[in-house]
C-alpha cells in the first residue's frame, strides 16, 4: 500500500511539473524564409518571453495561461499574434514593417515613403520626445540629430532656443529655420505643447528646402501634431513636476574677505588715504560672512506641467482634442511663465473623394519680469557685483538703496522685486487642409492657414528699481495686433507605370501679414501705488503708434521619379516675389538623385546589408533678411523742434536714411552628398553627410555718412560660406530577453568663413548691452562670431622691468601683444582673439529596458567654441558701474612674492582683451529617467489601457572649462555677436518626477 501511495504521489508531482512548465517550440521566419534570430515571443497577458536562437527557433511555457496566444517581434518588422493550439510546434513568418523601410514621412507639401527620399532629412518621434520633460520644442531638437545645434542661450522660464541647421546663414537677418507647422508655414513654435506632436522632420539641405524658397534658406522643420484614430475614446493624462536650482555659484569673496580687498584697494590708489573699514569692522565681518547676493537674488521653484488628451472617431470622423497646462517660476526671484495650450485636431473623410482635416490651436502664454537681455544693469549681474557687507533690508526691514563700495547701482533684491514687466498673449491658429481627388491618381489639396495675435506688454519701474535710482522711473502700455494668412493651393499627380514610379506637384501660394501697435509711456509719476494701471499719473507722456504690412507670392514644381524603386529623382523649381525687396521675385532650382544600392542583384540577397542608399544633391534657396519697408524711403518724427511762432515749438519730420535702390534676395547654394545603411533588419543604422553652403549677396545694414542723412541702411555685399560633415549611428546592441539597449551617436562638423564683403574687409560690431561695445568683428576670412581685442600676454614680471617701462607700465601691471612694436597699446594691436562658433557638436542618447523597468540616458556638447564674457572684469572691480572687486580671484593679486598673472589694482586692464575669453566647449548629461512601466495583468484589473511613473534629472552634470554659470548661454543678438556673454542667467538643473497614464 505504501508503495502505491509513493507511486501516486510521484506521478502527482510529475504531473504538476508538467503542467508548471508547458513548453511551447517553434520557429520565426522573415518573408523570405530564412531565420531571424534575436526575435522576441512573449505570451500575452504575462511577461513570460524568450529570443529565437541563431536559426530562429524558440521555446516558451505556455502553461500558465489558457488559449495561450503567442506574440512575436522584432526590428524591422510588423508584430504579429499566433495562438497555440494543440502540442504543435508554432511557425510565424514576419512581415517587413511599412513604417521602417516605407516608412512614410513629411517632406513639405505632401509625403514620401522614407527609402525614396533624397535630400538630407532627419526624423523625430513622438516615443522619443515623450523620454524628457521638455517645455519647448526646440528642446526635442537638442542632441538628437546630426547637422542640428541647439543653444540654450538664456535660463529665463519660457524663452526661445537658438536653433541652426547647418550653421549661420545669414550676417544680419535671422538664422532660425522655418517652422511648418501641420502645413502652416511660419507657424508659431511656441504654440505647439510638445505631448502634442506625432513627428518632427528636419529638411536640411537645399534640395530638401528649396520647395519652400525664400524662407527655406536655414533649413525647415516639419511638425506633425497628432490626430485620432478610429475606436472609442481614448483619454491620456500626463504629469510632470520638477525642482529648479542654478547649476553653480561664482567663487565671490564674504564681507571679512571683500574689506580687507577694499582696504587694500584704497590705499593702493592713495597711501595717504584712510582705509573705509575700521579693524573693529573687520574683525565683526570674520564672524558674520556677510551677505550671499547670489543666494538673495535667485530661488528653487517648482515646475509644474499638466497633459490631458481626448482622442478617437469613427472611419469618416476622428478627433484629437488636447489640454496642457505649464507654470514655470525662473530661478531669479520675481520671474515666471504660465502657458495654457488648447488643441483641436479633426479629420472627416466627406465621401469617397473628399477629405477636410481641421487643425485650431490657441496658446495664452503669460511672462513677468523675463525681459532680462544680459546686462552689467541687470539684477542677476549686480548680484555678483554688490557688496557682501550690506544686508539686503537694514534693521527697519526697508530695502538698503545702495552701497559706496562695489556697484554703484541699486539693490539687486529690491530692483528685482519692485519692477514689474508683464506680457500677456493670446495667439490663435487655425489650419484646413481640404483634400479632392480628381482623379484615381490626382489630388487637389488646398492648405488655408489664419492666425491672429493680441499682445498686451505693462511695464513699471518706480523709484525703488535702477530706473528709478537714476530719475528715470516709468510706467508704459503697449497692445500689438498681428495677423498672418496663408493659402497654398497644389495640385499632386501620382502613379506607377510597370519599373517606373512617378509624383509630379505644382503649388501656388500666397501670404500676408499686418502688425499694428499702439505705446503709451509716462514718466515721473506721482504716485505708483496703481503700478500701470494709470498712465494719468505721469509728469511727462509720450504716446507712439506703429504700423507695417507685408506679402509673398510663390509659384513650385516638383517632380519624384524612381526607376525600379532604386534609381531616384527629385527636381523642384520654385518662383517667389517679396513686398521686402526692389528686385522682388527670384526662382530657386533644385535637383537631388539617388541609388538605392541594396536592390541591386549583387547585394539583394545579403543578410547583411539590408538597406543601403546613396544620395547627392544641388539646389538654392532665399532669404529676405530685411524688414518690411526696406526700400522705402521714410520719414522720421521727433527731430529737432521749429518755433514758426518764436515760442511754440512745432514737431519736425525730417529725411530718413536713404535706402538702397537695387535690394535683391540673398542666395543660398548648397552642394550635399550623403549615404543612408541599414545593417541587419534595422538592428544597426548609419547617415554620413557631406555638404557645401554658399552664401551670396549677403543682406547687412550699412552705416551711411553723416552728410548723407547719417543712420544705417540695407545692402547686398559679399558672400559666406559653410561646410561640413555629419555623422550618425544608431542601433541595439543588446537585444536580450528581458534587457535590451538601443544606442544613438551624431556629430557635426561645421567651418564657416567670410569670404567677401564688398570690399570692406572689416566691420566692428556695437553689441548689445554697455558693456560689449566694440567686441566683436565681421572680417574677411574669418567665422561669425568673431572677438576683437588685445591678446593678453599675462602681467609684466620682475626681471621685466625694464621692458615694462617702456609702455609707461611697471611688474605686476597687464601685458598686452604689442603688434606693431610702438611700445603702446593702441588700436593697432586690436586682433581677433577667438570664436564662438563650435568646431563641432554631438549627442549621444542610450535606452535600457529590463522587464518593465527602462532607462533613458542622454548626453549633449560642442567642442572648439569660446566665450568672451564680460561678467568676469566686473567682478575683478574698476570697470563701468564695479567700483570693487568681488571675485575670489583677485586673493592671487600680482606680488613681487607671488608673481601671478592677475594684474595689480593700479593697472590698465582693457575690457576688451583675450583675458576674458574662455574655452566653452562641454558635455553635459541632459537627461537622466528611470520609467517603471506597470504591467498588463495589473492594469487590467485596475480598467487602465496604460501607465508608466518616472523619475529624471536634467543638467544636472557638466564637464567644462568654463569658469562661469554655464558654457552655453549667450546674449547675442546675431551671428555676429554669438559667444558674448554679460550676466545671462544660466539654464538651471532640475530634477522631475512624473506619469503618464492611458485611459
């Protein structure tokens, strides 16, 4: 008996055992047959899976599951679903995904399955936009494709990022590509809530931008926002929230340190004079360290970021409606920026002919006190100019006005907090696209676009701010009105005649835009109790009142030709006619071919290489780089007053500047040859581009003689030139079980030159704010972005005496490259002295997963740039409104015992010299999350389609030489003055927690 008992427990077990592991066999095949290894067989409803081996064969238990269904994946191919039925081994054949070889995308004016495209294209989607929390779109561009710099050039909440696309294109005019936005050209970026995009494409070379013409001269970038899709409704809720903090502080002395400084200082200029600071202060001030203005002046806010959605249809009607909620503080105290964003996408398929897509958006963006240009007046800057030994509030809790030491401006805390610059916006988009086919293989498409802008900016400086300080407090109003419409209308013809694939369209369009604003300002008030609210109160007003218009009209054809689907063309020609120029209409050519070599016989049947295509392309586009009314002659107001009476002065409105008669495009010709490879199914991909850019009749405002009216006025001179290689590589190196890891690499290579300017072979820029005044230099043969000054040789040592004498200057003083041998410093030692232009750039982006758990890790740097900053001479003292030094630097002071290169008090320290230029290349980890993405048998309980929680960081880390806040900021208004820097606030490090979630 007992061994009947052992017998039948046995045969439990084995049962048991059995059933725990069920093991189902098979094998995934590709279209062709052959074995893919490195597929992916989960079971559905469990996180039970398994890769094929080597000749694509699996094994998986099945057993926990009844009706098992088996789900297959790999790279390259579309998922397929087979159910187990039986003790049968499971074979599956992958189909080739569409979306990876035809992958179809946008390339202006219609769309075109990515194997067919021949001009130089990059590709964004939505999956990696959703890894970082961004607030701006520009931020998705930032690292993530080669050919592309994305500069943060200023930490204030809600501002705008630098974007270039093969470099600056332009001397004058802007150099930020053109944003197309559901088809809307010159659409408002920041209308669009980055949750909301389904694609972003980047047409980069001309023959890619040149079906846009005049405005496509520093490249395009497509985005597509999202649209429903067929099924109940779909609700998605996303959340983010982050903490803010300024990446680092400058290295400035405390109240103990900063007196002693002072003393010194003092009797260095005067050894007669009585040192400021008794010894009964400074031994106060080694107990008390004095204030931290750089503390007083900035904060940790909270970010706060909200996304829901609403989505779905039937096969006639679908509908994308969206909400997105943004409220960032900035890091300098009394800063903010609220964006409300509204989205309504609809699609109705009318009949079997007609298709109507309506796309509206309204965007309200609110702004307080984020019109901080980069000055040594700014609060951020007087923060690390003001004397640590005054408290922000004396005993009475009233703002100390000011100090007699260090900065002789107002208090930084208190200007901060009493000027008000308010700009409330309510900005309206709305696009139709009515799609009819003619014919089975022509289409009429017209794209409508209307958008209309309101702008209300409030301002008040009372007399608590540096306005005020000075007598020159203000409040003001100013309401701006600005529309834009666009129509393009296009005919596409589209067919396959046996080998030979044909798309032919001609376009016609036109747009126009009106900007009207009205300015009241009044100074001296007699009470700012209502702040703006009432101009009325002003000792003095003035009331202004402006007006401009402008128009395009264009005409394009293109032709797509593929032979076999492996002999490629593309030829566009595009006619546009500007209101801005004399000479007012230009055509633009372009013509681009490709090979798509994997077709061949020779290489069809390699395992290897399964896509490899070669490209190369010519073309020209435009830029109107002038303002409206450009070749208009004009008059100006407020010139000198005529007493027709004796006594009553009348309001003159003498000549402008005269204008240049023959105003004509600048021209933009670009010469690109590139490869695309694809290496086994997808799993390794790599781009190389190499191209030229030339840039010809350069639009630059001129300065006019004085006895021809005086002023500047606009000319076609010279030429520039770009040129560079591109590099990306992506693909997964590991493609395991549970862990895989994808990796992405780009680099651009960039090297722009001015080769002519008409002649005049230097120009020497008056930058922007008080303290960059004849810093940077427009010079033949040199980049944009070049700094002019004296080459600073360090200071003249002890041995050096004799030779220091002889430029009136003694050991301890500046030395300076002396050119010409005068044995002075005159403008003739005056060279260029470094660039802001980076060598290079590059992103590096890696993904992990492991089960549900995965990883995004992204690094983002330039290399070979500088940056000539004006915040480190104000905080050495002596400069402009820095009475004192505050820096650290100045305790390694030249003396006769320690002989350093930090000039003495007594020496002549130029602003203006390569002492003040820094190396600005750096990495920085852009981002860091970890996502946990919950499981189906849990959400399924729990009646949830999808749910995943984060958390991230983001610059939070960067290597560079770079003393100051952050290498990548900049204050520059142009090409010309890129790399400048005087008290930009830098782009702050935050760390982020957040959902997504699927309903």
């Amino acid at each position: 008996m007992k061994r009947v008992l052992l017998l039948m427990l046995l045969a439990s077990g084995l049962l048991q055992t059995y059933a725990q592991k069920q093991l189902t066999k098979g094998k995934v095949l590709d279209e062709t047959g052959h074995p893919l290894p490195g597929a992916t067989v989960r079971v559905k409803g469990t996180t039970i899976s398994s890769p094929t081996n080597a000749q694509g064969e699996f094994q998986v238990n099945t057993a926990e599951t009844s009706n098992p269904v088996l789900i297959i994946s790999y790279i390259g191919y579309i998922t397929a679903e087979a159910p187990v039925t039986g003790n049968g081994a499971v074979s599956v054949q992958l189909k080739t995904d569409p979306r990876s070889l035809n992958d179809v995308v946008v390339v202006g004016y219609g769309t075109q399955k990515k194997r067919d495209v021949t001009g130089a294209t990059s590709s964004i989607k939505a999956v990696d936009i959703a890894k970082r929390p961004l607030v701006r779109v520009e931020q998705a561009l930032q690292g993530t494709t080669s050919g592309v710099t994305v500069q943060s050039g200023s930490g204030q909440p809600g501002k705008g990022l630098s974007v270039r696309i093969r470099g600056a294109s332009s001397v004058s005019g802007g150099n930020d590509p053109l944003y197309v936005i559901d088809g809307y050209i010159g659409g408002n970026i920041e209308s669009v809530s980055p949750a909301d995009i389904a694609s972003v494409e980047i047409l980069k070379d001309a023959s890619a931008t040149a079906i846009y013409g005049s405005r496509g001269s520093n490249g395009v970038v497509l985005v597509t926002t999202q649209s429903g899709k067929e099924g109940k409704p779909r609700v998605n809720f996303s959340s983010w929230l982050s903490k803010a903090s300024i990446p680092k502080k400058l290295s400035l002395m405390n109240a103990f340190q900063f007196a002693e400084q002072v003393n010194k200082y003092t009797l260095a200029k005067d050894n007669s004079a009585t040192p400021p600071f008794s010894d009964a202060d400074l031994k106060g001030f080694q107990n008390n360290p004095g204030t931290d203005w750089q503390d007083a002046i900035t904060q940790q806010p909270w970010i706060q970021n909200y996304q829901v959605s609403v989505s779905g249809g039937s096969a006639n009607v679908k509908y994308f409606f969206s909400y997105n909620h943004l409220d960032q503080p900035g890091i300098l105290i009394n800063q903010w920026y609220k964006r409300n964003t509204l989205r309504a996408n609809m699609d109705a398929q009318l009949n079997d002919r007609m298709n109507l897509k309506v796309n509206i958006t309204a965007v309200l963006p609110q702004t307080h006190n984020t019109d901080y240009s980069g000055d040594i007046t700014d609060p951020f800057a007087q923060a690390y100019q003001y004397d640590p030994t005054v408290p922000v509030k004396d005993a009475s809790g009233k703002y100390t006005p000011g100090s007699p030491r260090a900065s002789n401006q107002y208090n930084p805390v208190a200007n901060a907090r009493n000027r008000s610059v308010d700009v409330n916006t309510t900005n309206v988009t709305a696009t139709g696209v009515f799609t009819y086919r003619i014919l089975d293989h022509l289409t009429f498409t017209s794209n409508n676009s209307y958008e209309l802008q309101s702008q209300l900016s409030q301002s008040v400086f009372p007399l608590e701010t540096n306005e005020g300080n000075v007598k020159n407090d203000y409040a003001q109003a100013e309401t701006n009105r600005y529309r834009s419409w666009q129509n393009s209308n296009f005919l596409t013809y589209t067919n396959r005649f046996g080998d030979h694939a044909l798309t032919v369209t001609a376009l016609f369009e036109q747009a126009s835009k009106t900007n009207t604003n009205v300015k009241a300002q009044a100074k001296n008030l007699s009470s700012y109790n209502n702040g703006y609210y009432n101009l009325g109160l002003g000792g003095t007003q003035l009331t202004t009142s402006g007006y401009w218009a402008d128009a395009l009209i264009s005409y394009m054809g293109r032709v797509n030709y593929a032979y076999k689907d492996k002999y490629l063309l593309t030829a566009a020609v595009r006619t546009d006619g500007s209101s801005h120029l004399t000479q007012k209409y230009s055509t633009f050519p372009s013509v681009a071919l490709g090979w798509v070599i994997n077709k061949e016989g020779f290489m069809e049947q390699s395992r290897v290489v399964t896509g490899l295509k070669l490209r190369a392309s010519y073309g020209q586009t435009g830029n109107q780089a002038v303002p409206a009314y450009a070749t208009i002659a004009q008059i100006n107001s407020g010139g000198p007053a005529y007493y027709f009476d004796g006594s009553t002065p009348a309001v003159s409105t003498p000549l402008g500047t005269p204008v240049s008669q023959s105003l004509q495009w600048e021209k933009n010709t670009t010469y690109d040859v590139g490869i695309d490879a694809e290496l086994f199914r997808g799993r390794l991909t790599f781009t190389a581009d190499a191209y030229n850019r030339q840039i010809t009749d350069l639009l630059y405002n001129v300065p006019n003689a004085s006895y021809y009216g005086g002023g500047n006025y606009q000319k076609n001179l010279g030429s520039l030139e770009n040129k560079g290689l591109e590099f990306s590589i992506g693909g997964m190196p590991v493609a395991g079980n549970k862990f895989k890891w994808t990796s992405n690499f780009n680099i651009s290579f960039n090297r722009n030159k001015v080769l002519n300017l008409g002649g005049i072979d230097n120009v020497i820029v008056n930058n922007i704010g008080s303290a960059q005044n004849g810093a940077a230099i427009l010079k033949v043969g040199q980049p944009l972005g070049s700094f002019f000054g004296y080459k600073f040789l360090g200071t003249w040592k002890t041995e050096q005496a004799a030779e220091a004498a002889l430029y009136n200057a003694k050991p301890g003083d500046a030395r300076y490259e002396d050119l010409d041998n005068s044995h002075s410093y005159t403008s003739a030692d005056l060279q260029v002295v470094g660039n802001g232009t980076p060598k290079f750039g590059f992103g590096f982006i890696n993904d992990f997963s492991y089960g549900n758990w995965s990883m995004n890790v992204m690094f983002q740097g330039t290399h070979g740039n500088q940056i000539y900053s004006f915040t480190t001479p104000y905080t050495l003292g002596g400069l402009g409104d820095a009475r004192h030094a505050t820096s650290t630097e100045v305790l390694r002071m030249w003396t006769p015992e320690n002989q350093t290169n930090v000039p003495t008090y007594t020496s002549n320290s130029f602003l203006t010299s390569s002492r003040w230029v820094y190396d600005a290349s750096y990495i920085k980890l852009k981002n860091i999350s970890l996502t946990y993405t919950f499981p189906e048998r849990i959400l399924s309980r729990i009646h949830v389609n999808s749910l995943d929680i984060y958390v991230s960081a983001q610059n939070i880390w960067t290597i560079t030489n770079y003393p100051g806040y952050d290498p990548e900021v900049t204050n520059a208004t142009n090409a010309i003055t890129q790399g400048l820097e005087t008290g930009t606030i830098p782009n702050p490090k935050t760390y982020t927690v957040g959902l997504r979630l699927g309903l």
